[in-house]
C-alpha cells in the first residue's frame, strides 16, 4: 500500500469489514502476550512444582549411574533400562508439560477471542517473493520489532543480572547443604528467580498490546470511497432503492383507489383533506380507513366517491383527526369512536332512504371530536 493511499485511509473500519478480516484470520494478536502468559505458567509451575520434578529428576538421574553386571553383557537389557529412563522422566514432567499445552493454547484468545479460519492456513505464495520479504524486514514495522527485540533483551537481561547478583550468596552456599536440602532450596531460588525475571516483561507486553490493537485498527482503516461502495452493496443503489419505494407508493396508491367504491362514507375538510371509512359489523370491531389523502389526492378521492355514489359527508375537524390519527387499512383511534358512530348512523338511515323511501334525516351538523386530535401529532 503507498503512502498517498495510506492517507486516503482515514476512516475506522466497518463492522462488515472487521466480520470479513476476521473470517480471514486478520486479527489483534501479540505475540508478546502469549510469550509472556507461557512463560509465567512454566514459572508458577516450577514454583509450587520445582521441588518435587528436581526430586524425581536426581532420582532417575541416580538410577541412570547405576548398571547391573548384566547390562554390560547385554545391549538388550541397556535399551529397555533406557526407555523405562524415559518414561519415568516424561512422568515426572508431564504436570508442567500440559500446564504449558493449556496456556499456550489459550493465551492467543485473551486479546481477541476465540479464531479459527481456514482461509490462514492457505499457501499464499505472495510470501515467497524476496523484493516484499526485503520491503518487510527494512520496513516501519521491521524496525519496531528490531526496537523490541533490543528493549526484550535489555530488561530481561538487565533484571537477570540483577537477579543473579543479589542471590550469589545463596547459590554458592547450596554446596555445603546436604542433597535434599539443596534441591528443595535450589528448586525455590530457580523458581523465584525464573518468576521474577518473566515478571519483567509485563513493562513489555503493557507496550505491545495495545500498540497491536492500534496497528490493526490502523490496518483496516478504509478510504471514504470504500464506505461509500460498501453502503452501497449492503443497502443498495439509493436510486434503485427510490425507485422501488416509487413503485411500492404506486402500487399502494392503486390497492387504496380500488378500496374507495366499497367504503360507505368520505370524510371531507372539504378540499384539503379526504378519509374514506368502512364499516362490515360481522367482521370488524370498529371502522376501518380504506382510503386517506391530501390536496391533489384528497381530490382523487373525492371524485372516486361521487363516481360510486359513495356519500361524501363535510366535517372538517373529524376529517383532519382521521388524516392524522388513524392509520391506512387499520381501524380508527377510540377516542373517535363516538364521532364516527354519528356520521355512520347518518350515513346508513340516508342510505334507508334513498333505497326505502320514508322521512329525509336530518342533515348532521358540527361532529364533535376530542381537543387536540384535528392537529397533526
């Protein structure tokens, strides 16, 4: 990657492309970490178990010095002492030996969970070419992995020294202790010296840590221009997805225009808003708004009525609630029950009469609604 576009990259990463990194492989790990979690288990370990494996230990060691007549006749017989040697040994290491299994295969998790992908155990024969093998060794990061190879040395270096000067007294005095003695005491001197010298590389891996987290993140980081495309694939064209919003509107328009020639009334404000109402008894609860529009669709709907003979009733307040309080093809609010239960009865016993005849109804005056409900919310 050059430098211009490196510069270009100045935008954190998407979850998208953290998700896809991580199905590669590509994630925050330290190597320091890890080193330093072993070694800490292989000192803790040699800690409460360094007495009893330096014990085990002199004891096949001793076994091993000895020799019966017949061994030295016999290259047989030295063979399966050899191997009982071994075993013996590997059972004495064995506790420590699966301390350290366990921790250094947990301790990569600690800093970015649990990973497994296929896809980084692939060949990738990008590797082998020597002119980006060169680029990497005298690259930044070459010379940061130089910088903590010489500070490694120089602490650990330097608290060892340190470590062995201060207990110089007591390593030369384990000569005069007796055998067993001087392998517990040499056990717990290795065992403290080893954990303080691990104890060390905290300073270390508090540096590497988080400067891993930063330099992954820093890897990622995406230009503007690959955001915008990576939106543009998740959430689609914004033109195709306008285009398809038109159509769904459309689409909607036309199901509702079909609805009108089956409502019983049209509620009216009388040219700014138009609410179309339906009412079956035997399958509804409350009436429902089929139909419900503004200005130039308002108007529409209006002359859908008339040419359906579908009453048209002027009740600007109750018209202006329903526009803004009751949703399409879903029943309306409670709290317009009683106003829409009177334009109903009006509506039905004018109905009675242009098909039965009889005594014209009365025509309804204002509609009274509940404060606040003719105002948009």
């Amino acid at each position: 990657m050059s430098e211009e576009s490196d510069l270009e990259r100045t935008e954190p990463a998407t979850p998208k492309r953290i998700e896809k990194a991580r199905e590669d492989g590509q994630v925050a790990r330290s190597q320091e970490l890890t080193t330093f979690a072993v070694l800490m288990a292989a000192a803790v370990g040699l800690w409460f178990l360094g007495a009893d494996l330096l014990g085990k230990l002199s004891s096949i060691m001793v076994g091993g010095m000895q020799m019966e007549p017949e061994m030295a006749f016999d290259t047989n017989l030295m063979l399966i002492r050899l191997n009982q040697l071994a075993f013996e040994g590997l059972w004495a290491l064995w506790p420590i030996l699966l301390l350290l299994i366990i921790v250094a295969f947990f301790a990569p998790m600690l800093l970015s969970g649990w990973l497994f992908s296929g896809k980084a155990l692939l060949p990738d024969f990008k590797r082998l070419n020597p002119v980006q093998g060169f680029t990497r060794v005298f690259s930044m990061r070459g010379l940061i992995e130089l910088v903590k190879a010489i500070a490694k040395s120089l602490i650990i270096g330097g608290v060892g020294i340190l470590v062995m000067w201060h207990n110089k007294d007591t390593v030369l005095g384990l000569v005069t202790l007796p055998i067993d003695l001087g392998i517990r005491h040499m056990s717990e001197l290795l065992g403290f010296s080893f954990l303080f010298i691990v104890s060390a590389m905290m300073l270390i891996v508090a540096i590497d840590v988080p400067f891993q987290i930063w330099e992954h993140a820093k890897k990622l980081r995406m230009t503007k221009e690959q955001i915008r495309k990576e939106t543009k694939e998740s959430e689609g064209d914004p033109q195709i997805k306008a285009r398809i919003r038109n159509l769904q509107r459309e689409a909607a328009r036309r199901r509702m225009m079909a609805e009108i020639p089956k409502a019983d009334v049209v509620v009216t404000n009388p040219t700014h808003y138009a609410v179309a109402l339906r009412y079956q008894g035997e399958s509804m609860h409350a009436p429902k708004v089929v139909a419900k529009g503004v200005h130039l669709l308002a108007a529409r709907i209006r002359e859908l009525a008339e040419e359906n003979r579908v009453p048209i009733l002027e009740a600007p307040p109750l018209a202006r609630a329903l526009y803004h309080h009751a949703e399409l093809d879903t029943e309306i609010p409670e709290t317009l029950y009683t106003a829409v239960a009177e334009v109903l009865a009006y509506v039905f016993q004018l109905r009675r009469f242009r098909e039965n005849g009889g005594t014209m109804p009365q025509p309804l005056g204002d509609v009274p609604i509940p404060d606040g409900l003719d105002q948009a919310t």
